[in-house]
C-alpha cells in the first residue's frame, strides 16, 4: 500500500511540472519550485559557499531562490529587448504570462 502512495506522490509532483503554459499563476509557482530545487541541490553540493553565498537558516533558500529568480527575469528582460518577435513567438506574446512562462523556462 506504501508503494502505491508514494508513486501516486511522485506522478502528483511530475504532473505539477507538465502544467500547460496557459497559466500564468502556475508557472511563476514552478519556476519558484524550481528555483527552490537548484538552491537545494547547490547547498547540498557546496555547503560553505552556499553558506558564504546567502547566509545560514531557514532564510537562506529563500535568499537564494529570490536571486536565482533576479538573475531569470534579467535573463527574459535582455531576451524580451533583443528580439522581441522571437521572445512572443516562443513564450506566446509579450505580457505576464509571457515573461512567467520564460522565468520557468530560464530558471528551469
């Protein structure tokens, strides 16, 4: 019975990634758990730069996350300014939704 749970868990949590686009809400909310997972995995890999990087507690995934998600949106503002035909093209117009779907995808 344990086994069932836990895999219908783990095709909950990768059907939360596989959202469709529309959305706006829900991709700002995966790029957040996205971000969140590679501040995770880079204070597992490199505990005393990261500690160095954002500080210690249960604060400093949240300071990573907010930059992780800083660097994205300069990432899909310089890409937006660039070319803006391409960037409507690839995250389906130039608004919200637009910019949420391209931090999902550059933090992702």
């Amino acid at each position: 019975m344990k086994h069932h749970v836990l895999g219908l868990a783990a095709v909950a949590v990768a059907g939360a990634f596989a959202l469709p686009s529309g959305a706006s809400a829900s991709a700002l909310s995966d790029a957040r758990a996205l971000a969140k997972l590679d501040c995770a995995q880079e204070r597992a890999e490199d505990p005393i730069e990261f500690r160095l990087a954002y500080g210690t507690g249960h604060r400093a995934i949240v300071r990573c996350v907010r930059v992780e998600l800083r660097k994205a949106a300069l990432d899909c503002r310089e890409d937006r300014l660039e070319d803006p035909a391409e960037y409507r093209a690839e995250y389906g117009g130039s608004g919200r939704a637009a910019f949420h779907r391209c931090l999902r995808d550059k933090v992702g």
